[in-house]
C-alpha cells in the first residue's frame, strides 16, 4: 500500500509521542513516594553490612537479615495482586573460589515474580538492583558498610516497584529482584540469569538499577540531578562471531536488542516523568566495569543498566571516616530522594508500558528483490495481544534516536525512502497506546 511521504513523516519532538499517556500509567507514576524511597534506605543501612560473606543466621545486622526484610516486604504487597504475586528465595551454597569467596556461603536472591493475567503471554520483564554492600576491602564482611546509594538506592526503587504495580493486570509478568554476591563478582544475577535461560523463560527486558539516587559529583562538586544514564550494547554479546558479518553488511552495529530496549527506556521515561531527561550511553558498561545486567547479557536476554549522572567515588567502596575535614562512605546523607523518586518513576513507566503493551511484531522483514529507492517492510501479527496498529520507525542512519513514525493498520508498507539513507524499524500499539519493543527487520528471501 503507498502513502503520502508529507502525511506519514511524522517528526518525533524530543521524543514525545502524538499519542495520549496511558491513564493507569500516569497513576502508577504519581504514586511513587520520596518519603517510602526513604523509608527503605534507611531500613538497608540499618543491618550494619549487607557484605555477601556477613552472617546468614543474626536477625538483626548481615546479608541474611537483610534479604529476609526484602522478602517480607515482597510478601506484604502479595497481598494486593490477588495471588498472582509468588516471593520467594532463590538460593545456592556457593563454594570458595581462590578470588573473593573465601568460605562456603549461602547466596540468596529474593524475588518477587508477578504473573501476567494472559496465560498465553509469556513475556516477562525484570527490574533489578543488588542487595550486598561493601567497603574499601571487598573482603571486609564485618566493618560497618550501608550501601545507602550503592545498592540501597536501587533496592529501594525495586520494592517501590513491586509495592505500586502489585496492584495491575498486566498481560504479561514482571519479575522484582534484589541480586546477592554483586560484589563479589556479580553470582547472584548469574544464578537467576542462567536458571532463566535453562528454563527457557521469555526475558524481553531487564532494568538494571545501581546507584540511581546521588547527584553529586565528587571531584568538581557539580550537581545533576535532571538526568539518568542508560548503558547498552549495540553489538549483541551472545554468537558475535556468527553474527558480525550480517551486521556488518547490513550496518546494524548500533542496533542490538539491548540498543533498542535503551532507546525505549528514553522514549517512555521522559514521557511520563517530569523533569527527567535519559542520557544513551553507547556501552555495556561503565569502562572497564561490570554490574549485574552483563550476566543476562551474557545468556542473550536484552539487558542495561540504569545509574545516576555522575558516581561519586568518596561515598562509593570506601570505609566510613573522615580524612582532612571530607567525609567518606556510603551514608544516606548524600542520597537526593527527590532524584531518587524520578529514576525509580521511570523504572515504573517503562515496565508498566511494556507489560501492558501487546507482544512484538513476528517476522519483519525487508523486500530487497529489486533495487529501489523506496523500501517495502511486511510482518505478521503479534503473538499476543491485539494491536490497534503498528508504527513504523525511521531514523537516518546517524541518528541515536528514532526521528520519524509512520502509522499503519495494514501488514505491510511500502515508504518512499530508500534503504541506503535510513534504518527501519517496527513496533506494535495498542488501544491504550502502549508501544513495544522495536524491532528491526531482517532480509525477506
């Protein structure tokens, strides 16, 4: 079917979309509490050392009482999801390493799993944060170490998570965990990420938190506090070797499902959260560093991290004390639980988009019989879910971010555009307006 090029090309105005925010999304948005963000932290810090080598057994202070609290926590806001809400621990003794395990210990993840109400829908998405803390020694189980920012912050925008959307019916599930053994070389994450790929679970997105609450930097003292950073990948981790050449020739280095799952993080959090604006960084990771997305990563599931502006490395794997007047550690202090309230806002609005939103496009494809200045795109309809229609995304091949949309009920669409110039892609919308994942098309054979 041909179309207008003057009606379709629609220009993206930072992002905002032509279309109405989801009602029940803004709800979800405006119940997030800086006093409850609060709350948690203060919680956290209160067990002395969260250290994954701290006792297992002490009710009051260690790893163990703190992930007993996040359970009970998880299983308070159960309540409100008419049982669709499972909590449990996930758990396995892990044995010494000759690295930063030195003792057999019990590693725990707590986990909140909220099942979709369509029982066909098997996607799920994740959002994440790590329990354990540490200081200047990473085999210091015993000093004194909050991890108020590093991970409280994160923790603390998990439970808030799972306090708000217990609440939905979502077609598809959400997954609420607080990772163990982050510092000692990401296990926790590993444990779940590798029991989720034997077991075949449909992971389309995990929302990795950690540090989401300082403004601060700590060298030049400039402040941030308007603005969250999203680490992704663009070339897809898992089978680079058999896929390189494809991408190469095809020009899609910047286009992994990591990629597009961050530049959807952009899109949406800035929708709904005032005041907040998503910075793409074009890397896994921070350089040369790791947090607990790069195990789903590494097991082929869409993965990034979500982290503040700036790390301020004074209240940051550093013992508590004061050398020359400048306070060190990880204190609640230094936490802004106005800009921790933003960054866990847009946790909520983009899990709560994509758990609503109808499944992605099956089968996109690109014609490429015949050399053309325009591009022909066809699919097939979600596997679940019923779409009000798709939108086909343009960007020109420079572009970070998608400039162009184009509106279709149809299955198919040839635009007036050529192949050469641009990068394509397809998402479906339903009647709430809840987009999914893009996703680019492959070659029609």
């Amino acid at each position: 079917m041909k179309y207008s090029l003057l009606f379709l090309l629609v220009p993206f105005a930072g992002f905002s979309q032509s279309y109405s925010k989801d009602n029940e999304i803004k709800k979800y948005v405006s119940e997030v509490s800086s006093d409850s963000l609060k709350s948690y932290v203060a919680k956290l810090v209160s067990f002395n050392t969260r250290h994954t080598l701290s006792s297992v057994d002490d009710p009051k202070q260690g790893i163990g009482a703190a992930r007993d609290w996040v359970l009970r926590k998880f299983k308070e806001y159960a309540k409100n999801s008419g049982g669709r809400m499972e909590v449990y621990l996930q758990q396995e003794d892990i044995q010494p390493d000759g690295k930063r395990i030195d003792q057999v210990v019990n590693l725990g993840n707590p986990i909140a799993f909220l099942k979709g109400t369509d029982p066909n829908d098997k996607r799920i998405f994740l959002i994440s944060a790590h329990l354990d803390s540490r200081v200047t020694d990473v085999m210091n189980r015993t000093s004194t170490a909050p991890g108020a920012n590093d991970d409280g912050s994160g923790v603390g925008a998990v439970i808030e998570a799972a306090r708000i959307l217990s609440k939905s019916s979502f077609p598809a599930s959400v997954i609420f965990v607080a990772f163990s053994g982050e510092e000692q070389s990401l296990l926790g994450s590993k444990l779940l990420a590798g029991h989720a790929k034997n077991e075949n679970w449909q992971i389309e997105a995990v929302l990795n938190n950690d540090m989401i609450g300082n403004p601060k930097a700590g060298e030049t003292g400039e402040i941030n506090n308007r603005t969250l950073r999203v680490f992704s990948e663009g070339l897809p981790y898992v089978e680079l070797d058999k896929k390189a050449m494809n991408l190469r020739n095809l020009g899609l280095e910047n286009d992994g499902e990591s990629r597009q799952l961050a530049r959807y993080i952009k899109e949406t959090a800035e929708q709904y959260v005032k005041g907040l604006e998503v910075k793409l960084i074009y890397r896994n990771d921070r350089f040369l560093r790791g947090g607990d997305h790069s195990s789903f990563v590494t097991e082929g599931f869409p993965s990034v991290r979500l982290t503040e502006y700036y790390e301020n490395y004074d209240h940051q794997h550093q013992d508590i004390r004061v050398e020359n007047g400048r306070q060190y550690g990880d204190l609640s202090e230094f936490i802004d639980y106005n800009y921790l309230k933003k960054n866990t806002a847009a946790n909520i609005a983009v899990l709560a988009s994509l758990a609503k939103a109808t499944s992605k496009a099956e089968n996109v494809e690109m014609k490429v019989k015949e050399l053309t200045n325009s591009t022909t795109l066809q699919w097939q309809r979600p596997k679940s879910g019923i779409p009000a229609g798709y939108y086909v995304l343009v960007r020109e091949t420079d572009s970070p971010v998608w400039q162009k949309k184009i509106f279709t009920k149809e299955l198919s669409i040839k635009i007036p555009l050529s192949k050469d110039n641009y990068i394509f892609a397809v998402q479906t919308v339903n009647q709430s307006g809840n987009l999914s994942v893009p996703v680019i098309p492959g070659i029609a054979r």
